[in-house]
C-alpha cells in the first residue's frame, strides 16, 4: 500500500533529481551585488515586531507579534443571519461579546441589485498572532491573534430594516470612532400647565394706561400649548470602546428655533383677589439646548467602511500594531478610522419632556421680572388678549436628554434580490 508519506518522499526525490540533472544554462549564479538589484513581490509575507518596537504596554510585558500576511486585493460580499462570538466564556454568562443580527457585507450601494452585485475590498489581508516571550522556546505562549486588513472599501449593514425598535446589534465589544455631525430634528406638540411643572409664572403687570403702576403677579393657573419647533444640533465626536455595550451616550448641543406658544394665563395681582383672565400667544427665541442622547445600538444600521477593520480574541488586554486602543479580553471588533453615520435626523419628533418645561418656567420668570418686559395690559386688551414675546438669548442652554433616536439616514437596501429583507 502506497502511503502519502511515500508519495510525497518521491515526489521530493524525484523534484531533487530533476534540479541536479538540469542544463546547467537554465541556472546563473548571482553575485551579492546583482542579487541587490533584483526586484519582486511575493504573494505572502511574513514580519515580525520585536517587543521592544511594540506599544509599551506590549514591551513591559515582554509581548512581540508575528504577522502573515497578503499582498493582495481580497472582494466579498457575504451576509451572516447571526453572529454571535464568546457567549458566556471569560467575560461571564448570560451574554456574548458581539451578538449580532443580520449583518452584511458589501460594496458601496444604495439599491438592492447594487448591492448584490458588488463587493467590499479588502485591501492585504493579514492574520496576527500576539506571542509572549517570543524569544524563549520554553515559555513562549500565544496571548491572541487578530483577522484584519490594512483598509477595508464597502458597506456594512446591521439589522433587518431602520423602525422604531432596535434591531441588529445585540451587544458589541470592541471600538468604533463616530465622526462628528450635524443634525435636525422636530419637537413635539405639547400643552404646559401647572400640574407638569410645579411652578408657578411670576412677573409685572400694567394694566392701566396712564397709572404708573406695575403690580407683580404669580399664578398656577396657566395652559399654554406648545407648538413644534426645529432644532438644529451639533454631535460631537464620540469614541466607542468597551466589552458588551449595548448603547452609546452621545452628546452636543442644539439650537431651537422660535417656540410659538398660545393659551389663557389667569394671574392674581398682588394686593388684589380679582383674576385677570388673559389671553395670550407669543414665541420663545433664543432657547438652547446641551443635547444627551443615550442611543442603543440596535438603531446603528449603516456603516460605510473605508478604513482598517478587525476581528480579533485575546486571553488578555492586548496593544495591537497600530490599533488605537488596546483590546479587552475576550472578543473583540476594531474600526479603527473615524465612522461618519450621516446627518441625524430623528424619524419622529422629540418629546419635550416635564424635565424640560421645568427649566424653561425659570427662564422665562426670569425675563417677565425685568422692568422692560412688563407685560402691557388695560382692561380691554387683557379681554382681547396680548403678545408675548420672550427672547432668551444668553440664557444657560437647556438640558435636553432624549433616548433611541430612529434615525432617517440609516435606512438601507437589503442585499438580495426580490422582496427578502435577509437572504
């Protein structure tokens, strides 16, 4: 019986028999100096970086890597109905180091048959192996290995489809750098009273004409409805990076355009127990707002990719060549260059919460107490109503948390053919 080793041991002998009995003119011999001016690429190659040239963190621990990779052009597209890495494990039960759902890999495209028929690049391939003691036989250990590529070009989706409820990232250890943006987003209709806010309006009434005479006023009784309004936000820079988020806190700030308001406010003079029954509309400009929001992951869908990008499973912390951040134990998923996540536009409006009209009832006591915000009011324009406009520009901005923002610009198209959402 024929064995491989034979095979292979004959192949080899019979491979060396060929090379000594070739015609010695098919060979040249090369000096050092010749050899020098030889150039060529290989598919493969293999570096290596010493601990000593690694992170710090990586040298103090006597840490160096090992790198195999390829110098190549690698297309795919490929769609993964559930990912799901170190579930339970050194990070603990009852939950994975990424969980995700429906994710999808291709080129850049908006349309389904776009996507379909393309692919992401992925620009040398390599797979790295982080080795302790590199240099002892003895004590050397495999501490991680990392997939990645210098640059990957396409689009990565998450998720089924863009709704109101979460869907697509479960959890995700790793890191993910979103860019700095802008956003527009729409406040909700709401009426503001007594009961929502547990304050009262304050301010100065003028009721007659020609009587220099400014009574203060308070009053719990006050229905106001809020009309909605645009807020114009900047998103400040966020970098993501820990072992099983399920959220990110975003944070900025917004500018609100005029708040018109309308509605009755019934004030009691001071020194009097007759009510005034006053009608009144107006705006509030000038308002701004320090923007918190606390966005679950499962509404991140798009990420357009054109930077480096890894997988990698480590025993410990490890510094990986060139990573930003040094990965947690267990599993981990790496962006490395900043992720622009488009312009934010939230798909419903923004609940103006009581929080909110707590802080707005101050501010606007604040303006209706200066001497030049008197509110102008005889007998008959008081029955007839008045304007009131508050301008509170240079006021201390709001504080505006809002939470699980849909988002309008992470729709995307499925990437199959027909009417499928995931194939």
């Amino acid at each position: 019986m024929i064995t491989k080793r034979l095979v292979i041991s004959s192949a080899l002998f019979f491979l060396t028999i060929g090379l000594t009995h070739a015609d010695d003119s098919t060979l040249k011999s090369l000096s050092d100096s010749e050899l020098s001016q030889v150039q060529g690429q290989a598919l493969m190659n293999l570096t290596y970086t010493d601990p000593s040239k690694a992170n710090a963190s990586m040298a103090s621990q006597n840490i160096g890597f090992y790198k195999l990779g390829m110098e190549a052009d690698v297309e795919l597209n490929a769609n993964i109905k559930k990912l799901q890495l170190g579930c339970g494990g050194v990070n603990g039960a009852g939950g994975c180091d990424i969980d995700i759902d429906n994710l999808s890999l291709s080129g850049l495209a908006e349309t389904r048959e776009g996507r379909v028929g393309s692919s992401a690049k992925m620009t040398n391939p390599f797979i790295e192996f982080a080795i302790k003691n590199p240099n002892s036989a003895s004590t050397r250990e495999m501490m991680g290995f990392r997939l990645s590529a210098e640059k990957v070009l396409g689009m990565l989706t998450l998720g089924e489809e863009n709704t109101g409820t979460p869907n697509g990232i479960n959890t995700l250890s790793g890191y993910l750098n979103i860019k700095e943006t802008t956003g527009t987003a729409k406040t909700g209709i709401r009426n503001m009273q007594y009961g929502d806010t547990n304050m009262e309006i304050k301010g100065r009434l003028k009721t007659f004409a020609l009587i220099p005479w400014t009574p203060s006023f308070s009053t719990q009784n006050y229905n106001l409805r809020l009309n909605s309004a645009d807020a114009h936000m900047s998103l400040n820079q966020k970098v993501l990076s820990g072992t099983r988020m399920e959220s990110a806190d975003l944070t900025g700030s917004a500018k609100i355009d005029p708040l018109s308001f309308s509605g009755s406010i019934v004030p009691t003079i001071i020194g009097l127990t007759i009510p005034i029954n006053i009608s009144v509309d107006g705006s509030i400009s000038g308002l701004t707002a320090d923007v918190k929001i606390k966005e679950d992951l499962g509404f991140i869908h798009r990420l357009e990719l054109n930077n480096p990008f890894s997988l990698s499973l480590q025993k410990q912390s490890i510094h990986w060549n060139g990573a930003s951040v040094a990965a947690n134990k267990g599993w981990w998923l790496a962006i490395e260059d900043q992720v622009d996540i488009g312009h934010v536009v939230p798909q419903n409006p923004i609940a103006i919460t009581n929080d909110v009209l707590k802080q707005v009832v101050p501010k606007l006591n604040d303006y209706l107490a200066k001497s030049e915000n008197t509110v102008q009011c005889t007998w008959g324009s008081c029955l007839a109503g008045i304007n009131l406009p508050v301008n509170l520009t240079g006021s201390k901005p709001l504080d505006f948390p809002v939470s699980n923002l849909q988002l309008a610009t992470q729709n995307f198209a499925p990437n199959c053919y027909g009417s499928l959402k995931f194939c």
